[in-house]
C-alpha cells in the first residue's frame, strides 16, 4: 500500500505537466496544426502560389514591418527614459504616475485611435485639416500605437532596475551622479528585460488590426482579416497570406530564445533589500512635470471620448451594448483561470527546470508573438467544421483563443514568481511524504498567492482588450465589448460608439481597481503575520 502511494506521488508532477500540456495543446497546438494542414492540402497549394507570387503582398509585409519597428523605437524613446526614472528616482508621485501611465496599455489601441481623432480630426476640440491628415496616416499611427504601447517599456525597465544587486548600484552611486548610475550602470544591466519589452511592442504592433484600419493604414494583418469578411472573402488566401507571419513568429521566438531568453525573467527578481531612492536634488521638479505631462497626456484620448459621448451618449449606449459587456467579463474570466491554473503547472516547471516545460514555454510564446491573424484563421480552420459546432458557436471558442493567445503571460509570470522562493521548502515537505498537489496546495501556494492573483489579474485584463484575434472567429451573437465597439464605429452614432468606449475604460479601471484592493489587503495580512 505504501509503495503504490510512493509511486503515485511520484507521478503526481509529471501528470499535472501533462494535464497542462494537453490543455496548451488543444488551445495552441491544434489550431497551428490545422492551418498547416490545410496549407498544403492539394487545392490550396495553387491559392498559395498566386497569392505570395504577387509583388504588392510582399511590399505590404514590408511596410507591416516597418510600422512595427518605427513603433517600437518610438516606445522605446519615451519608455526607456520614463522607465528609469520612475524604477530608482524621487520622482514626486512616481507610484501613481506609474499607474496613470500604465492604464491605457490594458485599452483596445483602437479606442484610443478614436479619441486622438476626437482631438484632432477635421471635427475634433483642436483639429483642423492638417492635423486630421496627420493622424490618418502612417505617422499618426506610429505616434497613436507608441504612445499606447511605451508604459510596456516603461514597465519592463523599471522591473529590470528594481531587480538588479544592490550592491552594484550602492558602489556605482558611491562615486557618481544619479544621472550616471542610471546610464551607465542600471540600464545595460537591466538590458535583458527592456529588450523582452521592446520584443512584445513590436509584436503587439505587428498584430495590431483596429487602430490601422480606423485610422486609414493599409496593413498585413488588416489584408489577411479583409479576406474573411464581406464581399472579398476569400478563407484559401487568407490561409496563403498568414504564412509569412508565421515565419515572423518563428523569428521572433528565435530571438527571445537566443538574445534574451530567461535572463529577462531572472532580472524581474526581488531584491534581498531596498535602497532609497535616488536623489534629483534640483531637476526633481522639472523631472517630475515631464513624467505627470506624460501621464496626464495619455489620458486625454479618454478625456476627449468622455466628452464626445455626453450625459446622452451614455445613457442610449445602454440600449447598442447588449450582451457583449457580460461576454467579455466571461470569457475573460474563464480564459484567465485556465492560464492560471496552467501558468501554476508550467510555470512551476520552467522554475524547477523539468523537462518539457521549455517546449511548452516556446509554444505559448509562439502564439503570443506571431501575429493575432495567425491564431484566428487557425481558429477558424480547426473549429468551423460540422462535428465541432458545439465549440466554434459557443463561448469555448472565445475561451480557447483567448487561451492560447495569453498563455504566455501566466506561464512567465509565474516562472518568475516561483523562481523567488527557495526549492529547499518543496524539498522538505517531499522528504515527509507530500506529494506534488499537496506541496503546491500547503506550501508552494500560500507562499506565492499574491503572486498568482497578478498573474490572473493581467491575463484577466489583456483578454478583455483583445480585438486581434477574436475578431476574427467570435461565434454569432456573442461578441465581446472591443468587437462590438468596433464594428459600430463605421456606422454607428458617434457619441454611443464613443460612450462605449468610455463604459469598456470604466469597466477595465473597475477591475484593476478591484485587483488592487485584493493585492493590497493580501500583502497588509501578510505584513501583519
């Protein structure tokens, strides 16, 4: 009796990676392996053929790509600085201008698209004709999505800093300026994260569908998603043209594997013990305004939104939402428990360095990374059939996407949350006899449960702002709030289009809200034992 239990809880571990794999499998795997499928099934080999043999598709990727490049290096010019300041200085405040900066990144970057045109279109508070020109255009598009995307720098340079010995700074500050520190010392150190940053803006800007087309930008996402709707539906070339994204995928995985890898994560780290925070001395102030000047500007898309859409606008929204608010809130929650719950696994496995948990952690990553249009035709081509109707017309289909779209964000994090605690507790518990659910349940869980709430919190959030990828395969009927406002915004009353957008704002600022209050009553209750 007592050996079969020690062989159960022997098995217990790698069971659960296997539970977890699968369920990355049906949500990642088996999308991608349909499209290849149908790729070069015989009749689609031809579509492939005249549809990559055209000149003209291969200068849009180009143009694709370098929209995503200018974007990047736009976010990195105002997040890197940013970044720096507010992860080591006495910027005033720096904790809540933070947060306000941080906000608009959890938003569709198409709402925000739409109230920079409420500023600056033809009819817009400050616009005139040339400034309506600029932003319907490539160069209004490179600020609007810099702009979205910088906090996500800013984020990952400030963790980068945060996480670095403490004593490399105390020697550094020791006998040169802060100004120095940062630069010389802080930031190439912190290297690894800012560029796992940069790697995620370009990928978000590659995936981005919503804020080009509103703002008039012919793109290779947007050309993939034209072939599946209205009267140029064509499912064979979109099939042909998401080829090379997933080439750019493979790059890119490739890149972080290569460049980056787990030392972006191994940078996000607790430090042993705090230092004060840097002195500006007399450029605190100046300091200071320009970050809340930043902060307070990227707030004014939503500003201008809450104006167009008025007391009016907001009361007849109640009437065109209809049950995409309760769509949204569902599905994301349900997709955000499951990457948890893998995250937990997976996670845990990359900390603990078991085998196939790399795999996995490339998977994921490759989903993330490629372009939404990608994972949405393979939706599309595994689940549109007739024996799987019971998935592609329900709420599962959203849930699985969404899955397989933000994985890798509970993977990660949770890879660097477990990665904070010492293996020797696990260890200890093992020698008494606990098994792998019962050291997670008693030891490995309580340790880490602030941590594992965050990871749900954001996956929970990026699914409610995603667009990319479910406007492309969402079931009839059951259309999450981003899709809803964006296909209203062509055709619908513009102060409802933009009260809806005011109401997805105030509904995503509920739940970080919410978040918040649960991670700060956790960790007081922590301080307080």
């Amino acid at each position: 009796m007592f050996r079969r239990s020690g062989v159960l809880r022997r098995v217990e571990a790698p069971v659960a990676l296997a539970v977890a794999a699968a369920c990355l499998m049906v949500a990642s795997l088996v999308p991608l392996t349909v499209l290849a499928a149908e790729v070069f099934s015989g009749g689609a080999l031809r579509v492939l053929g005249d549809t990559l043999g055209e000149a003209r598709t291969w200068a849009l990727l180009m143009r694709s790509l370098g929209l995503s490049i200018a974007v990047t290096l736009g976010a990195l010019a105002i997040g890197l600085p940013t970044g720096a300041v507010l992860g080591r200085t006495d910027v005033i405040g720096r904790r809540a201008a933070f947060l306000v900066l941080a906000f608009p990144v959890f938003l569709p970057p198409f709402l925000l698209a739409f109230g920079w045109f409420q500023l600056f279109g033809t009819q817009g508070l400050v616009g005139s004709a040339w400034t309506s020109g600029v932003l319907f255009g490539p160069a209004g598009l490179i600020a609007t999505l810099a702009l979205a995307f910088a906090p996500i720098v800013t984020a990952f340079t400030a963790l980068g800093i945060s996480g670095i010995d403490p004593s490399l700074e105390e020697a550094a500050r020791a006998v040169s300026r802060p100004h120095r520190t940062l630069t010389r010392i802080l930031l190439p150190l912190a290297w690894p994260s800012i560029a796992l940053g940069a790697l995620i803006v370009f990928a978000l800007t590659l995936s981005e569908i919503g804020a080009p087309m509103f703002l008039r930008v012919r793109t290779y996402p947007a050309a993939v998603l034209s072939r599946l709707g209205g009267i140029g539906y064509a499912p064979g070339e979109a099939v042909a043209l998401v080829l090379p994204l997933l080439a750019v995928g493979l790059v890119l995985v490739f890149i972080d594997r290569r460049l980056i890898g787990r030392r972006s994560f191994a940078s996000l780290g607790v430090r042993s013990r705090q230092l004060t925070p840097m002195a500006l001395g007399r450029a605190r102030k100046p300091v200071s305004a320009a970050v809340w000047l930043l902060a307070l500007v990227s707030l004014l898309p939503l500003g201008a939104l809450a104006g167009q859409a008025g007391a009016s606008g907001m009361a007849d929204a109640l009437d065109w939402i209809g049950p995409s608010m309760g769509t949204s809130l569902a599905a994301s929650a349900l997709a955000a428990g499951v990457i948890t719950l893998v995250g937990v696994v997976v996670g845990h496995a990359l900390a603990r360095r078991r085998r196939g948990a790399l795999a996995l952690d490339a998977l994921v990553l490759l989903t993330f990374i490629m372009p939404a249009s990608v994972l949405g035709v393979g939706m599309v081509a595994a689940w549109n059939r007739p024996g799987t109707q019971f998935v592609y017309t329900t709420l599962a289909v959203l849930v699985l996407g969404l899955v397989a779209r933000y994985g890798i964000l509970g993977v990660r994090a949770l890879d660097a949350v477990f990665h904070q605690s010492s293996p020797h507790y696990e260890e200890a518990a093992a020698a008494f006899g606990a098994g792998f659910f019962r050291r997670m349940a008693r030891v490995v869980l309580p340790m880490h449960g602030r941590g594992v709430f965050a990871a749900w919190l954001i996956a929970f959030v990026f699914c409610m702002r995603d667009l990319d990828a479910v406007v492309v395969f969402y079931p009839p009927g059951l259309e999450p709030l981003p899709v809803r406002i964006f296909t209203l915004e062509a055709n619908g009353p513009g102060p409802v289009v933009a009260a809806l957008s005011v109401y997805h704002a105030l509904l995503t600022a509920a739940v970080l809200a919410a978040g918040g209050l649960v991670l700060g009553l956790h960790g007081a209750r922590n301080t307080k034992s």
